[in-house]
C-alpha cells in the first residue's frame, strides 16, 4: 500500500511542477484551479484534465484519479503563501 501512496504523490508532484506555479485552492481544498495563459482566467476544470494525462502517463486506472487528487490538495495546503 505504501507504495502506492508514494507513487500517487509523485504524480500529485509532477501536476504541481506542470502548472508552474500557476495552480491554487479555492474554497477550503474543494476546488483546485489552473491559470490559463491562453484566454488569461483561473480555470476550474482544466486541472482535471491535466491530472487525467499525467495519470494516464503513469499508468494509473481511472478511479486512482482522486488519490492523486487528495495528494495535490494536501501540498498545495502545506505550501506557505507568498
């Protein structure tokens, strides 16, 4: 099981590393947002998209997609803001 864990949370990292910087928590951790550059707004369901291909490329099943979904919450919380 550990070992799951650890690979949830290295994906949780890759999506973070990604956005560049440009991905927040909105609403106490129920809503996870990506900066769009093209149309320049905060997006709602664009990090859902970005989490799906990365999960994708770290053959990881469909419903694992919320695992990862926990890990990037928990990180984005554990960040200081700037």
């Amino acid at each position: 099981m550990a070992n799951f864990e650890k690979l949830y949370k290295k994906v949780a990292l890759q999506v973070i590393e990604r956005c560049h910087g440009g991905i927040r928590i909105k609403k106490h951790g129920r809503i996870i947002q990506v900066y769009d550059p093209k149309r320049h707004m905060w997006s709602d369901g664009l990090v859902g998209l970005v989490i799906k291909e990365e999960c994708k490329l770290a053959n990881l099943r469909d419903w694992e997609i919320a695992n990862v979904r926990r890990y990037i919450i928990e990180e984005l919380l554990s960040k200081p803001d700037d």
